[in-house]
C-alpha cells in the first residue's frame, strides 16, 4: 500500500522520497502530485509525480544537451551551414521563442520525425549544400519539411519559380501574384520572397509595407 504522506490516507500519492528518474533525485513533496527534485548539474526544480514515475522527465535539459553533443562529435558538422539550417529548421517549427515561429510552426508546418531526431539523417537526404548561395526551399509552401516536399535552391532559382504563375486568393477571387503585389504596391518579387521564401501567410505579407 502506498504510504501516507503529511498522515493523510492518499493512496495515489506514493511516496518518491529519494528515487531517481534520470537524472532527477527526489527530494521531497509539496503538494498538489508535485515533488522538488534535484538533477544532477545540481538544478532544482519541481515535477508531477507521474512524470517522474514514468520517465517522462529525464533532466533539467541537460540531459538533451549531452545527446546532442554525442550526435554532434558523430558527424562532426557542428559548425557547418547545413547543421546551422538544420537547427534553425527545428527552431521555427518548434521553438515558440523563435520569431518565425509563428509563419512555421503557429502555420503547423512541422519536421519529419526521421529529420526532427536526427542531423545525420536530414544530412543523408538532402546531401551537403552546393554553395553559399543555397538554403532548403519546400516545393509546397504549405507542405511540411520531409525529404519529398525539400531541395537546395538559390534565391535566384527560387525567383524563377515564381514565373510559373502563382495565384492566389485576393478580394474573393483567385488572382495572379503580380497582380496582387500591384495591388497593393508591392514590387512581385518582393510578394514571392514573402509567401513562398521567408514563409509568411498571405495577410501578412499583404500587410507589411514595402
């Protein structure tokens, strides 16, 4: 039987005192299923005793750095581009501190599993970067980052995209992308980069002064 704690007869709430669960050490209850734990740099913190029973927290954070430094020593790209856009990928899908979170993520555009938990598996598929020039440009902007919907491509290529006509829904109707710009006085190319380069949805690139 579960023990009683502060001699209140709560079955559900088993006593933790000591355990460990990653890199936690319990140190005691306080109250509400929530229990002060320290980890092992030496940060504490408070977890939900469920969490911590089922693994579901393993550290302060430290524990995430420590596997990407493993990763990081494997394939020994840490200070390349590619890795640098690998990282800026996740962040805009995941971070909600990035500030094109909300043009990515807040649109729900996420990262495959396969690319979200692994450099070297994004590395494998989209192979090294041709030039400086390149970054990963999804084919549908609406798609997510998945080896089917992402290429290297240049600003430039990206530009010549855009004379496949793009269209786009403008005052209840569907309307050609340079049409759209001029009505709203924006020079197209700078429309494109808008939608289809940085992201950003439809009001507000419409939105944003020249």
């Amino acid at each position: 039987m579960a023990k009683r704690l502060d001699g209140k007869p709560r079955s559900d709430a088993i006593d933790l005192t000591g355990k460990t669960s990653g890199y936690w050490t319990v140190v005691s209850y306080c109250g509400k299923y929530r229990w002060i734990v320290v980890c092992k740099c030496g940060t504490t913190a408070t977890r939900l005793g469920q969490s911590l029973r089922n693994g579901g927290t393993k550290s302060c954070g430290c524990y995430n750095k420590q596997v990407t430094s493993a990763r990081l020593t494997t394939h020994g790209l840490s200070a390349s581009r590619e890795y640098r856009i690998w990282r800026d990928m996740i962040r805009r899908c995941y971070s909600l501190k990035d500030k094109r979170y909300a043009d990515y993520g807040g649109r729900g555009i996420t990262v495959c599993k396969e690319w979200r938990d692994s450099f070297e598996a994004f590395y494998a598929d989209m192979g090294p970067r041709p030039s400086k020039n390149h970054s990963v440009e999804r084919k549908d902007n609406n798609g997510n980052y998945e080896p089917n919907n992402c290429k290297w491509a240049t600003r430039s290529e990206q530009a010549r995209n855009m004379r496949v006509t793009n269209f786009l829904p403008f005052k209840g109707e569907m309307v050609a992308l340079p049409t759209v710009a001029e009505a709203v006085g924006l020079k197209p190319n700078t429309l494109y980069y808008r939608l289809f380069v940085y992201g950003w949805s439809l009001e507000r690139a419409l939105s944003q002064g020249v």
